[in-house]
C-alpha cells in the first residue's frame, strides 16, 4: 500500500512539476523574452512544437506555414521560442552580410540539421579556388550522352533525377577526393547515391529537434542498423565511406596531386595549418556530407526540372535548339563557356531553372552577437536568430509574375531585366510515367526542395536524332 501511495505521489509530482514548467516557460517567452513585442502564434512562441508539426509529421511544410504566417501578422513574426522571421525582399541584403559590415554567425540549432554532430563554428574550406573545372565537367557530361544513347538503343526510360545526380556526384567527388564514384559509369546511374541524399535531408528536421539521435544510433552495431533502422543505414554506409576515404588520405596512401597534377579538396585541407579538430576524421566528415551533398542534390534538381519544363514547352525547346544550332552549326565542335554565355535564350533559361528550383528551400538564420539589428520600428537586440527564405523570394508575384509558371522569358532582355532580377536572388526526350503534382511540384522542404514522398522521379525515354 505504501509502495502504491509512494509512485502515486511521484507520478502526481511529476505531472504538477510538468505543468509548473509550462506554465513557466509560456510567460517567459511570450512575455519576458528579448523579442516578446515581436507577433506570431502564441504556440510556435511557447514551444518547438508547432515546428515540429509542420515539419517532421507534415514532412517539410513549416515554409509554406510561415508564409501564411506572414500574411496573418505581417512582414517580421516569430515561428518559434527563439527565432525571428523577415518577409520582404528588401531586407535579404540586409541580413545576409560579409563580415566586413559585421560579425555574423549561423545559428548552431538550425546546423545540427544538416550535419549528424554538433561542430563549433563554421566548416573549414580551402582559401584558394579549385583549377579550371571546364575538363572534369565536360568529361561528365561526355559520359552522361554516351549513357543515355545507351538507354535509347536499349529502349529504357531514364530518371532523371538519377541521371543528373549521378552527373553532379562524379563532378564533386572528382574535386573533393582523390577519384570521383564513378556513378555514371553505375547501373541505371547508381540509384542508391540519389537516395542517400533523400534520406540525409528527410531526416533533417528531426536531427534539428533531437540532435542525440544520429550518435545514438551510431553506438548501435551495423546489423542492428541494418535490419531495423534501414533509412538510417544508407547514412550510416557512407559516412563509413567517407571516414575511411579521409583516412586514407591522411595515411597518404593516395596522391592525387601526382596522378592529375591538382590535389584534392581534402588533401589540401589536410595539409594547411587547421588547428587539429578541425583536420580531425569526425570533422571532415560532416564537411564531405555538406560539400557532396550542396554539389549534387540542389544542382541536380536544377538539371532535371530545366529538363523537365524545356521539353514539356515545344516553343521553349524550338527557340533554345534554334539558338544552339546557330552558335554551333557542328555540335561535334564545342564552343567556350564565355560563348555559351553570351546567348540569350539559353542564359534565360538558366536562371529560370534556377529560379524554379529554389536552390536551398529551408530558411537560413543568422546571428550578430555583438549589435542589434533593426526592422522597421522593430530592434532586435544581439544574438537574435534572424532568417529568411528563398521560397517566399522566388514566389513572390510582386517580383516574378506568375512565379511558378516556367517562363525564361522573363529574365529578357539580360541587360536590364535579367540584371534587375538576379539581385533577387543527342535526341528528343519525351517525358513518361511523371505526373506534375506528384513528380514535378516541389511541395516539401527537407533543407533542399522536394516533391511529394511518394513521387518516384520525373523519367524520360529518348527518341529519334
């Protein structure tokens, strides 16, 4: 009886405790915090729940939330206990500033969502640029048409998603190490690479919200990973991969600067003057995921989309061949990049491709730990979290009418509207077996844009030429 009494009185305890600490922590940020004359709903304001709702259970909708938010409370709000939030196109360079104006940080809570540890300051890069990267590009894409006539003469449909991932992975790898993956040279362009990116970014928001649980499974053995947490297992195989890649580098068992005549951007890391955490193999590490990922998925994403919506418009398509032809009257004969550049209607088409996609589609906060910054009549006092995002900018009617329409033409002529819109910011193919809402449609944030989960690609088969 006493033993029942005693867990009834805990268990009442820990209810009443529970609630005290609500109670607390709801007065405390909706009316003592630093920001607290700054509106939004009261529920993102008192926990990080509301977030977690929209992004983890809703996968990836808290963007969309915020811009109905905007339209509630008005152009600066708060969507959650911490962080401000900033709609208007004006301020973006504003906020985003090189060090030179001011000191400004990332904020540590959004970056445990895109590394699987928790690392102080920003990843190290190397200071010098790479060598021309024109030769490693061209052999890609070399090998990209030779692989899609192959699909041609064999009848296959290509997913294009798979096609231009493998393409974005060989360039970024062939910088970042000694060799590159060879993806393209992989069966049906190596499938597994798209997913591991897919399943990194859809386990981001939840790595945001509970940063302990990619450590805690990595304390599991492999085939307990392997059996019951299989998504996490792909991220798990890889960062295996890049562990022992980084340390064969550091054992100098390979060389790249002898084999191509260039080093690697891990071996040049790895021989500047880094303190040693940050040459250390956890660290590079969480830098190979950040290099490799921001040079294959948002890139690829671009690639296929363009791809998506040149063929899908026969006017788009006629005009940019008809432009090509005349640049290039023998395709078997490349022009430079400078050239290229030059034209019109390709250039357009570029940046509209860009436009759609979003690039990166989750917010970017910022931090100045040592000045307040002021919005309007709103001063947000040192070390405020501050973001905004390229979704609400590249939506915008204002500044791109019907922005999700794919209308390159909007960016002519280049000289003036092109310019004005930029401070914002082998044979036929046929599409099959895609469906816009499903397959094309970028409904979800996952840190980079994404379509609905159950899409399985956007596919095309090439004919004729």
């Amino acid at each position: 009886m006493k033993r029942t009494n005693l867990l009834l009185a805990v268990f009442i305890f820990s209810i009443v405790s529970f609630l005290l600490y609500s109670i607390y922590l709801f007065f405390s940020r909706l009316y003592l915090s630093p920001v607290c004359n700054t509106p939004g709903p009261k529920l993102a304001i008192w926990s990080f729940w509301f977030e977690f709702y929209h992004d983890v259970v809703l996968r990836g909708r808290y963007t969309w939330q915020i811009a109905e938010l905007h339209k509630q409370y008005g152009p600066i709000i708060r969507i959650n206990p911490y962080e401000v939030h900033i709609d208007d196109p004006d301020f973006y360079d504003e906020l985003y500033v090189s060090g030179g104006k001011r000191k400004t940080e990332q904020w540590s809570w959004t970056r445990q969502s895109i590394t699987t540890s928790v690392a102080d300051g920003e990843a190290p890069m190397p200071t010098s640029s790479p060598s021309n990267p024109s030769p490693v590009i061209q052999s890609c894409v070399d090998k990209l048409c030779s692989r899609l006539k192959e699909h041609k003469s064999a009848g296959q449909k290509v997913n294009l998603m798979h096609a231009f991932t493998a393409f974005t992975g060989d360039v970024v790898t062939e910088y970042s190490f000694p060799a590159s993956y060879g993806l393209l040279d992989k069966c049906d362009f190596a499938p597994e690479y798209y997913e591991l990116w897919m399943s990194i970014l859809s386990g981001s928001h939840m790595l945001k919200q509970f940063p302990w649980i990619f450590p805690l499974m990595s304390s599991f053995p492999p085939w307990f990973v392997e059996r019951y947490l299989p998504d996490m297992a792909v991220s798990y195989r890889w960062h295996k991969t890049w562990a022992e890649q980084i340390r064969n580098i550091k054992s100098r068992e390979v060389d790249s600067e002898k084999r191509r005549g260039r080093p690697s951007i891990f071996e040049t890391l790895l021989d500047s003057d880094l303190p040693p955490f940050d040459k250390s193999v956890s660290r590079l590490v969480e830098d190979a995921q950040t290099l490799v990922g921001a040079g294959s998925i948002t890139t690829s994403l671009a690639l296929a989309l363009a791809t998506y919506y040149i063929i899908s418009d026969e006017d788009i398509e006629t005009r940019l061949i008809d432009e090509l032809t005349r640049a290039m009257p023998n395709p078997n004969t490349l022009i430079s990049l400078t050239s290229l550049e030059q034209l019109p209607s390709l250039s357009a088409t570029v940046l509209e491709a860009l436009h759609i996609s979003y690039g990166v589609s989750h917010r970017l906060q910022r931090v100045c730990p040592d000045q307040s910054i002021t919005y309007n009549s709103y001063t947000l006092p040192p070390g405020t979290p501050i973001g905004m995002t390229s979704i609400h900018i590249h939506d915008n009617p204002l500044i791109f009418p019907d922005p999700r329409a794919f209308k390159p033409e909007r960016w002519l002529p280049l000289e003036t509207e092109g310019a004005r819109l930029q401070k914002r910011f082998g044979g036929a193919l046929r599409v099959v077996d895609t469906v816009w809402e499903k397959d094309v449609d970028l409904t979800c944030d996952i840190f980079t844009p994404a379509a609905r989960k159950e899409s399985k690609g956007i596919y095309v088969v090439i004919e004729g030429g």
